[in-house]
C-alpha cells in the first residue's frame, strides 16, 4: 500500500494531469483533494486530448476508482457536462464518487466571483470567474450545501430557493444582475437527482482502500503559490493545494502519505496578477508562450512566462514535505542559445534569505541567476538519461542541486510515453 500526492510547486498548469495519468497505471484510486473546475489538467493519449476540469486524471484507465474528495468545491452543471464528454469517448465514469462532504458551487458564486473582481479594478486577482473564492467562503461561513443534502431533494430544493432568495438581494444590492431563483431551484434539483448515484462516503472508500493495501494517488490542482495561506495572498486560489491540504481534503492523515512529488516546469508560468520574480518579458517571454503553448486550458488566457526559480522550489520543498520533482517540459527550452536558473533574491544588492513571507516584498526581489548553455537538440524523443545532451544533463542538475530536491521524472513532450526517470542509477557516471 502507498499513498501519493502530486502537487504543484509553482504557480499552476505545471503538468500535473500528465503526471497523475503516468503514475495511475500503478495506482487503483485516483483522488481530487480539493479546488474546483478552476483547474484545467490535460492528458494526451496518442492523437487524443482530454481537458478535464473536476474529474481526477485517472478516469482514463478502467482500473482506476476516480474520486472527488471533501475538499474539493463541485460545480454540477461543470461535472455532467465533463462525464457526458468522457462517456461519449467511451471512457466511463461509473465508478466516480464524490464525497457527500464536498460543497457544491451555485450561480451566486459565480456572481459575487465577477462583483468582486469588478470592485477592485486594476488591483483585480485575475481570478477564472468559476465562483471557486465565494463557494469556499460560504464553507467557511457555514451556509454552503453539502453535495450529501442531495439525497432528499424536497430539503435540497427548500435550502437552494432558501439561500437562492437570500444572495439575490445582496447581489442586485452590490449591482449584480439579478438571479433567476425559480429557474435555478428547478435546475439544480435535476442536477441533484442526477448526482445521487455518484454521492458516497470517499473517507471511508480511501480508508478501505488503504486497509486491502491498494496505491492511492491524490491528485492536487492549483499550485503551491496558489494556495490560501502559503501562497502570494491575495493573488491566490481559496483552498489549499499544498500537501497537508491532501490530508485535510481527502481525511487520509499526514502519516499514510509516502510520496510526494511537486511538479514543475523547466521554467516558470502564471496566470493572472501578483508578483513574478522570474518573469521574462519580451522576445524570451514570446517564445516560451509560442513553443510552450502557453495558454490557459479553462479561460485560454495567455499565461504569464518566466525562468526556472530555484528559491520557490527550496520553499515548496519544505511546505510540503516533497520527497522529490518531475520537471516537465524541458523540451520547450530545445531552441533557446541559454538557459537560466534562478538561485536567490536580492533587494538593493542585499542577499535576501530565503523565500520571503511577504508578497510586497517578493514583489521588489532582484532574481540572481547562473546561466547554461542551450542543448540546441530537440529532446521529444528521448527516453533515457544517456539519450540527453550533456547541457541539457547539466541543466537539470543545476535544478536540482539548486532546489535541494531529488528530480525523479522528466518530461519532455505532452504525449504519456514522452517522459524519463532520471534516478540515481541512471545518472551514474553521467553527469560532469
Ligand atoms: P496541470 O494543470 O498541472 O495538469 O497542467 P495543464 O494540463 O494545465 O498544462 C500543462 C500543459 O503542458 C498541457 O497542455 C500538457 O499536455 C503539456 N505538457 C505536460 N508535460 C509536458 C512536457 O513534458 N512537454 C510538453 N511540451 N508539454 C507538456
Ligand atoms: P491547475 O490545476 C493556474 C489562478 C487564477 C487566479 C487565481 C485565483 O490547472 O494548475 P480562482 O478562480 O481559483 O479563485 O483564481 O488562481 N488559478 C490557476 N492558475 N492553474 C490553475 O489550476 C489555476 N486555478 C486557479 O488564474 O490567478
Ligand atoms: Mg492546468
């Protein structure tokens, strides 16, 4: 019995679902351990691509048990939409369950996200519109509704027309449109009705499986510098994607996880505002958009680029607990004459210590860099370390001298077999 956690230890799109979808072939249940369909993870199976949004990136293999824990925030109409995609390409969905503990987002959210992010203007968050802040507001509040209050939709129906009624005051009071109560109790309650064979206890399911010594993979959305507390605050998500929210969002305590991978690019990406100490704009910035294909798999905006930083590896090793990295997309720095790596922050010359606990303060960091020189081959076709160029060697080793983290995992193309361990054994001898 193992249990893994993927997460992400940059800002996002880092290549989780590639990852996650690698790693389910040994794994019976795959586990959403919180987020909602902010998070857009791509498969690529051969000529086949699947975006999937709330649904685990395990659902591609029939042997896996795809789970949405009570961490996470469900968006129904989202999720049948999902299952009715992926049935119709003949991957069934039949044994997802979701947690009667998760909280399930409504049209209000998704109102008050869009009043919100109009209200502060130039300072907006950049958020996906998708509700996710106000729904996990409400959870913390103690007035959302719990995918389990599904089971009897006579008290559903009353609790969604009860809260529908009430939001919509104070959404036409802050200048909102105003909600269609009627068509939304109606609405949800078909969803509700529909969702009830999916609705179980995944505590108990994730426990049972851990008891008859199964691998289970809890898969993270968002990133490390994405979440509530440890993230750039406020440009952040409202849940938290780091490693002890596994725990908390799934209710398998810290001391059953074994692994826990963090997951990130060669180089760095963001989507939306907040501070970016590697950002590169310009011609390197264009290129890494270009040949990265660097836009947003949820709201196809155009991702923010920059090098690799070594000191946000170092801090989400600690936050997490990383037991090691897969460093995805190598293949996209191919044609670049150099590449760098981030190694510290400084602030008016001065070394900065560390990873600072302040986002006004990340925001004025000078990054310090060591520069390498480009491989100039194309990496997509190599499947073991002796087939890498000796820069490209020397690249990843800088990452993880640099990081203090054991990569385990390269990626170096979008397709499932496009990858390489790169383990202790494998490097012997290898690198100079
Ligand atoms: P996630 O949110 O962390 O699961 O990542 P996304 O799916 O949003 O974004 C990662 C993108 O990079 C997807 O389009 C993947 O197909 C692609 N990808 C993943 N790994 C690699 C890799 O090693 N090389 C290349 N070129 N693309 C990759
Ligand atoms: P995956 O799982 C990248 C970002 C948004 C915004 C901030 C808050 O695919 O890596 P939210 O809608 O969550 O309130 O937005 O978080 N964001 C992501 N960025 N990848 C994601 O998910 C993201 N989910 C949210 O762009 O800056
Ligand atoms: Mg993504």
């Amino acid at each position: 019995m193992s249990v893994t956690v993927v997460v992400g230890a940059q800002w996002g799109d880092e290549g989780k679902a590639k990852v996650i979808d690698l790693l389910a072939r040994e794994n019976s249940v795959v586990a959403r351990y919180q987020g909602g369909h902010n998070a857009g993870h791509t498969v690529v199976v051969g000529t086949e691509k699947y975006a999937l949004q709330l649904i685990p990136s395990g659902v591609l293999y029939d042997h896996v048990t795809p789970v949405i824990g009570n961490g996470v925030v469900v968006d129904m109409p989202t999720l049948f939409a999902e299952i009715d995609r992926l049935e119709s390409r003949s991957i069934s969905c039949a044994k997802l369950t979701v947690s009667s503990q998760a909280q399930l987002i409504f049209p209000w959210h998704q109102s008050w996200d869009a009043i919100s992010e109009g209200n502060l203007g130039d300072n907006k968050i950049g958020t996906t519109l998708k509700g996710i802040g106000p729904a996990y507001a409400d959870k913390a509040r103690r007035v959302g509704i719990r995918v389990g209050a599904c089971v009897d939709l006579e008290s559903f129906a009353e609790q969604v027309n009860e809260r529908a009624t009430a939001e919509n005051i104070d959404i036409v009071h802050a200048g909102g449109d105003a909600l269609d109560v009627e068509r939304i109790v109606t609405e949800f309650v078909a969803y509700a009705k529909r969702l009830q064979p999916y609705i179980g206890d995944t505590v108990g399911l994730l426990h049972d499986a851990v008891d008859a010594g199964q691998d289970i993979l809890l898969e993270g959305a968002q990133a490390t510098f994405l979440d509530l507390d440890h993230g750039t605050y406020p440009f952040v998500t409202s849940s938290n994607p780091t490693a002890g929210g596994a725990s908390v969002g799934s209710g398998i305590g810290p001391r059953l996880l074994d692994r826990i991978i963090g997951i990130t690019k060669a180089y760095t990406t963001r989507v939306g505002s907040g501070p970016f100490p590697t950002e590169t704009l310009g011609e390197i910035g264009e290129k890494l958009v270009d040949i990265g294909r660097e836009f947003g798999t949820v709201t196809g905006r155009r991702r923010r680029t920059g090098w690799v930083d070594c000191v946000m590896l170092r801090h989400a090793g600690r936050i997490n607990s990383l037991t090691e990295l897969a460093l995805t997309k190598l293949d996209v720095l191919d044609t670049f004459d150099e590449v760098k790596v981030c190694t510290g922050y400084r602030i008016n010359g001065e070394v900065v210590h560390g990873y600072p606990d302040r986002s006004d303060v990340l925001g004025q960091v000078v990054a310090d860099y060591i520069t390498l020189p480009g491989w100039k081959t194309e990496l997509r076709n190599c499947r073991s370390v002796d087939d890498l160029p000796i820069e490209a060697r020397a690249f990843i080793t800088a990452v993880e001298r640099e990081s203090g983290i054991p990569i385990r995992i390269i990626g170096v193309g979008p397709e499932r077999d496009e990858v390489l361990d790169w383990t202790p054994a494998s490097i012997f001898g290898g690198v100079s």
